[in-house]
C-alpha cells in the first residue's frame, strides 16, 4: 500500500500569496448564493440555468471558474492530489470547508480520509501560520537554489503582504466591491480596476459627503476595523453592510444605506441595558442545524422575557429595547432590511420600503423579528453587527433568523390555544386562516410553523398551500 505521495509545492505557494486578500477576505459566492458552506454552494451552481442563453451561460461559467480561482486550494496543484478544500471569509470568520470530488489523474482506490466537512476560525489563527509556512518554505527554497528568479519575485510577494497599502484592498473585498467586473462590462473595454476602483470610491465618497459637524468621527466608526499586518480581523460596519447587498448595488442605494450609518453614528454607547443583558453572540455549529438553533434562541428568549398575551407584539418590544426602526426605499427590492449595531451605532432596523413583503403587515411583523435574531445573536467582534437580509446574506445566518422569527412569533403555548380555540380544524384553509390572525402572521408563516412543530404532516401541508394559491417550494 502507498503510504504518502510527493508533490512540487511552488506553484501552490505562489497561488496561495496571489490569492492572498481574496481568500481571507472575500465571502460572496459567485452567481448564487446556493449553500450553507463555501464548498457546497461552488458544486450547486457549477451548471449555469437550463434555461440560459449562450452568452449568459459563458458569463455564469466564468465568473464560477474565476471565483474558484481564489478560493480553491485544488486550483493550485499543477498535477498534485491536491483535496477538494476551499478558505473563504464569513463575516468575522474564516471558513474552510471541504467535500469528496472526483480528481483527474488520481490513482485507482485514492481517496481522503476526511470527506466532507467545514470550520470556521478566527482569522489571525489562520493567517499567521499560512504566513509563517510560505515565509519558511519560500526562505528554505532560497537558500537551496540561490539567484531564483522566481524565487526572488515570490519572496518580494510575501513582504509586501505586511505593507499598510493592503488595507484598502482588504476592506473592498470584505466589502465585496473588489471583484472582477461582469463579462458584460469586460466586453464593452472597462479595466477590471476602473470598477474596483469606482464602486469602493462611491462608498467612500457617500459616506464622506453625508453628515453634519460630526461626519469626520462618523465616517471614522463606519470605516474603523481591528486590523492585524496580515489580515483585517474584525469587519468595519461599512463592509459587513454593503458585503450583504446585492453585487449591482445601486449609487442610490449606496447613498441611502451610507447616510443611515452616518445618522445612526453616537459618539457614546448608546445601547439599552435591557438589550445589552439579552444579547450574545451565538456562532452557527456543526451538532444542530441553522434552523434547530434558531428554535432553540427563540425559546430560550421567551423564558427570559416572561410575554404575556395573545401574541407577541415585536413593535413594541422593539421600543422596550429601544431598536429604532427606519423606514427606507431601497433600490434592490430583494433585500427586506437591514440592521446596525455597535459600540458607536444605534441599535437599528432598517425596513425597505420597496421590498416585495412591505405592504403586508404580517410580513413585516416577521422581518422585524428575524431582524432582532440578527441584533441579538450575530454580533461581530467588538459588537458588531450590520447586514442586508437578501440573498446575498450568509445563508446560514438567515436560515436561523428565519426559523427564530416563526418560533418568536409562534411560540408552541400561544399556538396550541390559537388552534384550540379555532372553530375549523387547521387541516382546513378556514382553520389555519384563524389562526394566522390571531397570532397576526401570514398564513404560509404559519401553515410551515405547524409543519415543522409536527402538527401536520407533508401532505397536509402542500394541500393547505395549495388551496390557498400560495406556492409549494
């Protein structure tokens, strides 16, 4: 049996300070964002759209490849049995995570031990040893083939990564405005750093043009990060907001979201007590799934508020936390709010306007209560939090806030009196109409709550959806 194999490792080092900034810094997928994990949202949008056309195709194709790129470790193994492992940003995490996938060139029977999985650390924990291994191994290579060429420009490479210039490069790709412009862009002749450069400097220049005496100390908070030489360790606000945001952020929308943050900018902590005692930062983990946990804070929330009632009035627990709500139009009509919150930011939620759930009040009443799952539980490193829940946001994170809003909501004693109570069983429309109203929530919020509290079984379910003109996912 072969006990190791043996590989040139040059081309992977070279790879790995090239895709520096981007691996430790970028968290966008490409195309979509298809998976809990880095490694199974690349393998669900491999394949552009059936239905795609031939230049929308080639575009999905290279954005995944050059994606995959930067992330891959695999990209890099120039003939090596390289595993299937991909380091990425999310949010004030590094994620590593790693699949079983075939490997061209791979002998009969070769396999790794480790087939699939994913972990998340802190990212100087991983930065200082990537570094202290390609300072090593590059130092080693120098000095057993002196006057490299190659060697020289490596090591040149690996100096640089310390200089205080990467900061600026590091905060757009955790803002994810560092990427490669669209195919459509590249084609009609615009350079990949015009875009770059375009994009970020309309963040800046939003936030540095908005304000009042105070703007300088607010554009400061809203930019501030807890950087190492190696690597940003704690997200700015600015890029932990505008990271979640569609990719085709609009300038207004840029304008719109960099005056809320400088609105909402206190030069003291401005945070209630009350909420400061509920708050905890509570990291997505392997042994439950996004969803169970959300169940479980939500739960857990409710032991800790004692709510009376009938059903649960979120609007007015947001004034007991004093969480201020802002109502805004947003360009990006995918995106239903998104909230701040920090050492030198107001606890805010931002309601946008032009969501497709904005004029529905049961809708509403959600996105508030997913939004205080964020404020609560996804605080970053020095208290940090902002977000745009859409599609770009960490689908983990939003699964959990998803599920805690239909547990906070809907809790299991509110829910057992609203069925019991309700003159038509909730296998029927009129059923589970009642008791949608009374705990004032849409009627698919509660016909997937009682789903999941097994209260219906999967028939059932689709049958109410169905008779209610409502779409089964």
């Amino acid at each position: 049996m072969l006990q190791s194999v043996h590989w040139y490792l040059l081309p992977f080092l070279e790879w790995l300070v090239d895709s520096w900034n981007p691996l430790l810094h970028e968290e966008r997928p490409p195309n979509r964002n298809a998976g809990d994990s880095a490694v199974s949202s690349l393998e669900a949008t491999r394949n552009a759209p059936e239905l795609a056309g031939e230049a929308a195709t080639i575009v999905w194709e290279q954005e995944w490849f050059e994606w995959r790129g930067r992330h891959a470790v695999r990209t890099a193994r120039a003939g090596g049995l390289f595993p299937n492992v991909l380091f990425r940003r999310l949010r004030d995490h590094i994620e590593i995570s790693w699949a079983e996938e075939g490997l061209a060139g791979a002998p009969e029977g070769f396999q790794f031990s480790a087939t699939a999985g994913r972990s998340l650390l802190i990212p100087e924990e991983v930065a200082g040893p990537l570094h202290e291994v390609l300072a090593a191994a590059v130092a080693y290579l120098g000095n057993t083939i002196p006057g490299s060429e190659r060697l020289a420009i490596l090591q040149a490479k690996i100096g640089d990564l310390t200089v205080p210039a990467q900061h600026d490069i590091r905060l757009r790709w955790l803002a994810g405005l560092a990427t490669a412009p669209p195919m459509s862009k590249r084609l009609l002749g615009r350079t990949t750093e015009e875009d770059i450069r375009s994009t970020w400097s309309a963040v800046l220049g939003a936030l540095g043009t908005l304000g009042d005496q105070r703007r300088d100390e607010a554009v400061h908070a809203a930019l501030a990060t807890d950087d190492t030489p190696l690597v940003i360790a704690g997200s700015c606000q600015a890029a932990l907001l505008f990271g979640a945001v569609s990719p085709t952020v609009s300038e207004a929308d840029v304008r719109t979201l960099a005056q809320v943050l400088i609105d909402q900018h206190s030069a003291s902590d401005v945070e209630s007590e009350y909420l400061k005692e509920l708050t905890t930062q509570e990291s997505l983990g392997a042994a439950v799934t996004p969803w169970e946990q959300g169940y479980d804070l939500a739960e857990s929330l409710h032991q800790k508020l004692h709510v009376t009632g009938d059903w649960i009035d979120v609007e007015h627990l947001f004034q007991d936390l004093e969480i201020a709500r802002l109502d805004r139009g947003l360009d990006d009509p995918t995106i239903r709010a998104c909230s701040i919150v920090g050492p030198q930011h107001r606890p805010t939620v931002v309601v946008n306007g032009s969501s497709f759930y904005a004029d529905n009040h049961a809708a509403v009443r959600f996105t508030l209560a997913h939004e205080l799952c964020h404020i609560l539980y996804d605080r970053a490193q020095g208290r940090r939090l902002a977000i745009a829940s859409g599609p770009w946001a960490p689908r983990g994170i939003e699964q959990r806030a998803n599920a805690f809003a239909a547990m906070f909501l809907m809790p299991p004693h509110l829910v057992a009196t609203a069925v019991a109570d309700s003159p038509d069983p909730i296998s029927d429309p009129n059923g589970v109409r009642t008791v949608a109203s009374r705990l004032h929530v849409s009627n698919r919020a509660a016909i997937e709550h009682l789903y999941n509290l097994t209260l219906m079984d999967e028939n059932q379910r689709d049958e109410l959806l169905r008779k209610l003109g409502l779409t089964i996912y």
